[in-house]
C-alpha cells in the first residue's frame, strides 16, 4: 500500500466531514459518536465548550435537531497528521425547542488515527 498523499488525505478529511454533517442531519447520535474521537468537544456559539456525551445526550433527547447544513465555502489546512478544516455554513437547527436558519462558522480540528481522520475538536461561531 502506498502512502498517502495531500490530495487522498485531502479527500478522506472531507470525506469524513461530510459523514459528520450527514449524521448530524439524519439525527443519527450513534453514528456521530462513532465518527468522533473519544475526547471530542464542541464550543458553541455561546462559548460553553460542551464534551462529546454531553452533547450526543442533548441529541437523542431532541434538544438539537439539525434539518440541514448547506456549505458555502471551506478551506483546509493540512499538516502531517493533523488537519484544520473551516467552513462557513447555513445550518437549519431547532435548539432548545427554537428552530431558526444560523450562519455558522465551523471550524473543526481532525487527527488521524490509522487510516482514518477523526474529528477531534469543533468550535461553532456566527459568520
């Protein structure tokens, strides 16, 4: 097996945001869980950094419902075993029992691990 280069690690960093954001969409909490690291956190707009079993619970309880995310633009940042992904989106979220269109920022941290790149980090912020 060859090893891999910028572009197949560029294509396997998007490919598994995309699985993130399609879980998160489908409200499918087990498959987010299984696609984030186990330390994983997610800083809100808010700024409360919430741990990954926190925010799966608020999930599968019906506190967060996201009915789509539309990217507008991304950039990566690779380096070595770590990548750097932002993308501005327009995300259709209920949260809390309010459904509203939010302009978020997400900036995601990824390491891989094997032959995998495993989302270790999120912040959300307004764009």
């Amino acid at each position: 097996m060859s090893p891999p280069t910028a572009e197949t690690d560029r294509e396997s960093v998007l490919q598994a945001h995309h699985a993130y954001l399609n879980a998160m969409v489908d409200g499918d909490a087990q498959s987010v869980d299984d696609l984030l690291d186990a330390g994983f956190t997610l800083t809100h707009m808010t700024g409360y950094v919430q741990p990954k079993a926190e925010w799966l619970a608020e999930m599968r309880a019906g506190q967060f419902v996201y009915h789509s995310i539309d990217e507008v633009d991304m950039a990566l940042d690779l380096d070595g075993d770590t990548a750097h992904l932002t993308v501005r989106t327009m995300t259709d979220a209920t949260v809390y029992g309010s459904r509203a269109g939010w302009r978020l920022l997400l900036t995601t941290d990824y390491a891989r691990r094997g032959t995998r790149w495993i989302p270790v980090r999120t912040i959300a912020t307004a764009w």
